[in-house]
C-alpha cells in the first residue's frame, strides 16, 4: 500500500453532530475530510467514526495522524 496524499497540512476544525462519519484515509477524496469514494483501487478503506457529543472537532487532512481522525498536531512535522 503506498502512501496516503497529504490533502492538507492544516486539520478541518468542523462541528459535529452526534452521530457516524467516515473520514478519507487516502488524501484523494475531493470532499476533505470526509470520504467520497476517491480511494477505489489504492489500497486504503475509510475511517469509519462516531461522535457523541456536539461540538468542535480538529479532524486530520494531512493524514498521517496516530489519532485517526483527530488531529495530533503531525501536519506542522511533515518535509
């Protein structure tokens, strides 16, 4: 599997209503963060999520969080 596209080096500070989400895990999806299906043949499956809670969320665009979705910062480390 190659690598995901960084599809943004800052996260999307979106809020969320309870409820299921799927976040693009590939870079490619032209619906940033979410997944639009853009991942067809490259290996990589979308991030299904959950929130409970209203309110806003920093979700990853760059894609090489370890705290899939959620933004840990990782962006402002990237070449």
């Amino acid at each position: 599997m190659s690598k995901p596209v960084v599809a943004e080096r800052m996260p999307a500070v979106i809020e969320l209503e309870p409820g299921t989400y799927w976040w693009c895990v590939c870079g490619r999806s032209k619906n940033q963060p979410y997944c639009a299906g853009s991942h067809a043949g490259t290996g990589f499956e979308p991030l299904e999520f959950t929130v409970e809670k209203k309110r806003k969320y920093a979700l990853c665009r760059c894609k090489h969080t370890a705290k899939s979705p959620f933004c840990d910062g990782t962006h402002s480390k990237l070449d």
